[in-house]
C-alpha cells in the first residue's frame, strides 16, 4: 500500500472531480493493478471515471459472484487485496457468498457496491438493497458514503482494515448521488481507524513460557494454519520444525506452508487427514499451533481432541485464543516474528530435547496407516489423477479446487511444497469457487501454471465464467473429476445413511464440448492409458493458446475419500484407508 498521494492532474477526469473519479484515484493511489466486476445503472458513474483513466485493469465477469471468487484468489495467490466493482441490488446481492468465503478464510478483499441515490435509502426503490446491513456479519468492516467529504478517507481506511492484522472483506457501499457529487480531495493517506488495534509481536513472557514447555515436551507436535501463510512465515516454521525435529501437521488451509514430502510433515490433519497426523496430534503432550482456528473439521469431537496436551497458540487474532480450547501459553501476535522469536530462544539452551523416540513412534503410525487406495486398471481413480498431475506439473503451480470429494483428494494426494501454492474454499465450503479463483489466480500471476482441480457437480455452478477466461486469454486448465455424482454427499449418504441416496446422482453435460462451445478448449478422458498424455496436452495447449483448457476425466464412481472421522467421532476414532489389493 502507497503512503504518497498522486496529484490531480495524474487523472484525465474532467472538472469538477467527483467521488467517482475519487474511487478510481484511491484505486490507483492503493497500488491496485486488476478489479473484477460488472457495470450496472447505481455504478455507472464509477465506470465511466474507470474508462476516462483506463486504469486499474478491468475483467469483466459473467457473474459477480465469480467476480467475487476471482477476487478471492487473486488475493491469495498475490498477497494483495482483491477489488470488486458491482452496481446496487441483485449486483451487491450476488457478492454476498464470496465475501462470506472471504471473512471465512481471511483473505483480504474490497468491495465497492453502488446503491441508490440517498433520497430512495429505506424506499424499495429499484435495485435497493441494504448492503450495509445484509453484509455487516460477513464483513471485518463496511461503509456506507453518504458524505463527499467521507469518501477519500473511507478508501484509504478500508484498504487499511483488510489487510492489517487479521486480512478479510470490507465493503464500501455508494449512492448514486454521491458518486457524482463534486469531490475536491481524491485521496487520502492510510489510515488507522480509531479503537482498530493489530498485535504484531509476541509477548516475551509469553515466549519465555512457550520455550520452557517444548523444552520439557516429549511428544511436541506443530500444527500450522493458513495464518503462516499470510504471514509469510513459512521459512521460520521449517527452520523451528528442522531445528528441533519436531514433526508439522498442516490444516486445509495451511498446505504449502511445510513440504509434504518433508521427513517431518505429518500432512493434513481432522476430518479427512492423515492417520498418522491424527494420531500424533492426540498422544501429543505439547501442542504448537500456529496461524489455526482449531475449527471442527480439524479437531472432530472437541472434549477428546489431544486429551493430554499442553497448548501453545499463536494468533494475530486474539479473539481465536482460547476461543475452542484452553490456551497453556497465548501468543497473540504475527506468526513470522512469534516463530523467529521461538527459534532464537531455543538455539540459546544449552541442549536440545531428543525426540528421536517420538519420530519413531511417528514413523511407525505411517507405516501402519499409509496414505493408499485400491488402483484399478478398467477405470480412473480420482487419487490416480491428482498423483499424476502432481508429477507432471511444475513445482511452482497454483492449485486451486472447489469444494467436495475432489477438493479431499487433492489435499491428500497432491504434492504441496510451496505457500500460495494450494487454494480453496476452506470455512464455507463454496461450490463453483474453484474455476473463478482459479482465473483470479492466474490473473494475479500469469508467469505461473494454474490448475483448478473440480467436480463435476462443483464446476457447473460457476461455469459461466468460461466466458471470461476466453474474452481475457486467461490460460489455466480444468480438471474434473467426473464420478457423476455429488460425490461427497453420496458417500455419507452410503456410510452413514444406509445408501439412500437422495438427489445425489448427477446429469451433466459433456464438459469438453461446453469449453468448446465457449471458445476454449476440451478433451475427454476415460481411460488409464489416455491421462498423462492428456495432462501434457493440455497444460501445453492452455500456455500456448492462452485458453482455458477442460480435461473432462471421467473416474470411480464409488470412490470414497479415506481416511475419515465420522460426524461426532474423535480423531482418533477414524476409518483408515484401504490399502491395495495384491
């Protein structure tokens, strides 16, 4: 974020400025190189102080919920604010999902909504929708401008909020009035809101005491969330695990911040993680968690979670600390100095604890509880793919998924080594948000491959923004886990429900020729022998034609995700996987 305002006359606006022209030049004045949006009536102004500067860069979607994703990722994968531009009513309307997935996972984002003019507010006049109050619990802060003197200000302050601290969505709601109404500042220096407080370092009693119990640990354990990746903390969190030797579970949101093929990472944790990171996480006796909200899809039944453990919690957010469970040590503070301040701490002892037992013991619980599944050879198997792909993309690609079975499978079976590196709809659980992410991702870094791993049930529902990525050249590749059914769904409905499977079954069309019918490119595939060749194919394809490219790969339609801990279960309590047939 730029501290020095531009001049007026760096915009090509007419006389007299208006708050329009002032959110362009705040846009401009924020360093913000891409907005994500559609035009409408409340909006106009806006729009045509956009199209006089012909800056920031405008995409514009076929959706603005899929603005809304686009946004999300960009965000992620960049670590800059996403900005979405919509007009009042059903255009604010439509963001609400993708800024409920935003507060969710604490992705930085601004959204700037028209409304109508100040004399309709409370009148149900057309396209009148309260955005103040619909998105109050859904936003970190939101604005309504009803004043011109308030605009300038209102901009810096709002770029401020959403990414100091813990980073989320804010929302600026404006009247059509006030963005024509003559505006002599256009743009304001950051600001800190009054009462808005961010932790940044640790409390040094607090590390004093958080050292003092890994020194006595016997069965330390790290667990690491997306907090470290927002953090930029992910080469303090190996140096600590490495210079210690204490093994690292990453959460859903936190793959990428440890290699998954490092000797101490346990993978992912809960629901649908690894045996071995469940079971480690239990018998451990101290527990480092950092960057992690401790939600119920990591801990399972909360009153048997790590019964014997000894908590150390480090959060930028202090409102998350002993908020599920009772913190022996709390580190409110930024993740990147909190773990640097650690590891200084513990290369003064003079010795280290040996863990060397416990690593066994870890070791063992891999050996007895691998990561497998039941490979066939008359049909795909979702893992099959996601390994493969894992092995045939660049080490520094952008995964992105949607939300269901095929998200599962790709947090278990692909081969995250990097942050931002992996990006998905963690709190909300949000079909359609993989393919608009993943374009908000490539958007963010064109150098990168990006590849957006869907359901076919997850793909349809934001399918419109094929469109955009044909309109904008936005090169990524699609693929989609075909099982014909809502696969997550169906699986509990066949474990837990006796296989009732009620409106699970899906029917839908053939994702290759819909990316044609599209302009963008698609490929079949049915068979083991066609997939690597595919894959090749159509990350070539995607980076020469500068197209999004559609693998439709049909897979097992009875595949289940394994490892899995029941709804109500403890983590340890888990279904493992099944391993492969001789």
């Amino acid at each position: 974020m730029s501290a020095s305002a531009p001049t007026q006359a760096e915009f090509a606006v007419s006389s007299p400025y208006n708050c329009a022209d002032a959110i362009i030049a705040s846009l401009i004045s924020q360093e913000v190189e891409v907005v994500f949006g559609m035009v409408g009536g409340a909006i106009m102004p806006v729009y045509d102080a956009l199209y006089k500067n012909q800056r920031p860069r405008h995409i514009m979607v076929g959706h603005e919920q899929g603005a809304a994703h686009m946004a999300d990722g960009y965000a992620r994968a960049t670590g800059k604010p996403g900005v979405v531009l919509t007009t009042s009513g059903p255009g604010a309307t439509n963001l609400v999902t993708g800024l409920a997935n935003a507060m969710m996972d604490s992705v930085p984002m601004v959204a700037i909504c028209g409304q109508v003019s100040s004399n309709l507010l409370g009148n149900d006049a057309f396209q009148e929708a309260d955005m103040w109050g619909i998105t109050m619990a859904i936003t970190k802060h939101n604005y309504q401008v009803t004043d011109v003197s308030q605009l300038a200000e209102v901009m810096a302050e709002a770029f401020y909020v959403a990414m100091s601290g813990r980073p989320g969505p804010v929302l600026i709601d404006l009247p059509r009035d006030v963005a024509l109404t003559p505006c002599d500042d256009l743009v304001a220096a950051p600001a800190v809101p009054e009462g808005y407080q961010t932790h940044h370092q640790a409390d040094r009693q607090a590390v004093a005491q958080a050292l003092e119990l890994l020194r006595q640990a016997e069965r330390p354990v790290i667990l690491a969330g997306g907090g470290v990746i927002t953090a930029g903390a992910s080469g303090e969190l190996r140096e600590l695990a490495e210079g210690l030797g204490i093994p690292v579970a990453s959460t859903l949101m936190g793959l990428g911040n440890f290699p998954i093929g490092h000797r101490l990472s346990l993978g992912m944790p809960g629901m649908h993680g690894t045996g071995y990171a469940n079971l480690a996480l239990h018998h451990s006796d101290v527990l480092l968690c950092v960057g992690t909200r401790l939600d119920d899809r990591v801990t399972g039944d909360i009153k048997r979670f790590a019964p014997g453990t000894r908590l150390i919690h480090i959060d930028i957010d202090d409102s998350e600390i002993n908020k599920i469970i009772p913190s022996a040590v709390a580190m409110a503070g930024d993740a990147k100095p909190a773990l640097k301040a650690l590891w200084q701490g513990a290369r003064a002892w003079e010795s280290r604890p040996d863990y060397s037992a416990w690593l066994k013991q870890v070791d063992r619980w891999r050996e007895e509880f691998p990561m497998t599944y039941q490979a066939r050879s008359d049909v795909l198997m979702p893992q099959q793919v996601v390994r493969t792909l894992g092995r045939l993309v660049p080490d520094d690609t952008v995964v992105v998924t949607g939300v269901g079975q095929h998200q599962m499978f790709t947090a278990q079976y692909y081969p995250f080594s990097t942050p931002r590196g992996f990006i998905t709809s963690g709190g909300l659980g949000t079909m359609g948000f993989g393919l608009p992410a993943a374009l908000g991702a490539k958007v963010g870094r064109p150098e990168a491959t990006v590849v957006c791993i869907d359901g076919d049930g997850s793909f349809l529902m934001n399918i419109q923004e094929l469109t955009t990525a044909v309109r904008y050249h936005i090169g990524v590749v699609v693929v989609i886990l075909n099982n014909t059914f809502l696969g997550m769904v169906r699986q509990w409905q066949d474990m837990f429900l006796e296989g009732r499977r009620s409106q699970t079954q899906l029917a839908s069309p053939p994702y290759d020729q819909v990316a044609r019918a599209f302009g963008g490119l698609g490929r079949r595939v049915s068979r083991v022998d066609e997939l690597e060749e595919a894959i090749n194919w159509a990350l070539a394809a995607a980076e020469e034609k500068r197209l999004p490219v559609v693998l439709d790969v049909a897979v097992s339609p009875d595949a289940e995700v394994l490892p899995i801990v029941p709804p109500g279960a403890a983590n340890v309590d888990f279904v493992p996987c099944q391993k492969q047939e001789d």
